[in-house]
C-alpha cells in the first residue's frame, strides 16, 4: 500500500511519520485490497483548549469505494491510533458485505 503523510502546521518529525505507516500498514492484514492511503496531520490553533488540538484525517483508497476517519487528541500518536480504529471498523465492515451471502 502506498501511504502519503502530510502535516500542515507543523513540520512532523520522521519517528512520527515512521509511527503513522506502521499503523496504517496494519490495515492490510484485514483488507489487502487496499490500493493507498493519505494521511493529514493537522496541529488545529482554532480550539481554545490545546488539549485535544491535534487532528488526524486518513482516507484510505479500496476498489469501488474511499474509507474515511479523522479525530482529535491531545498527541498525534493518539489521534492515529484512534482514526486508525475507526478505520478498522469501517474495513470489516466493508469485507464483510462484499463476501456472498
């Protein structure tokens, strides 16, 4: 899978980028047809609080359809777990409706 990683705001640094991928290529053992994924971080200065300032948006491609989560926490690493589990959802969700009945 190929996987894009965008941070806007803020400049990531490669463990984070390294964390992200090792995360997303976890959702191939539950799909291995997905074709890429992209992954926005996104350091969000509009919330008055800045604990759960930190966003992660990921769409992943897969034949005839886009999966998409984003959520906020108060670490990047957290807000990739959480979207990543979403998305994970939304994977055997989607397995489950293309095997024949």
């Amino acid at each position: 899978m190929d996987i894009n990683v965008k941070a806007t705001n803020f400049d990531a640094d490669k463990k984070l980028i390294e964390f992200v991928n090792g995360k997303v290529n976890k959702l191939d053992k539950y799909f291995d047809g997905i074709i890429r994924s992209e992954v926005v971080l996104n350091f969000n200065r509009s919330k008055k609080k800045f604990t759960d300032n930190k966003e992660a948006k990921i769409k992943i491609e897969i034949p005839g359809n886009d999966l998409y989560a984003e959520k906020e926490a108060t670490s990047f690493e957290e807000a990739v777990d959480l979207t990543v589990d979403a998305l994970e959802k939304q994977v055997k969700k989607y397995k489950s409706k293309m095997r024949p009945q």
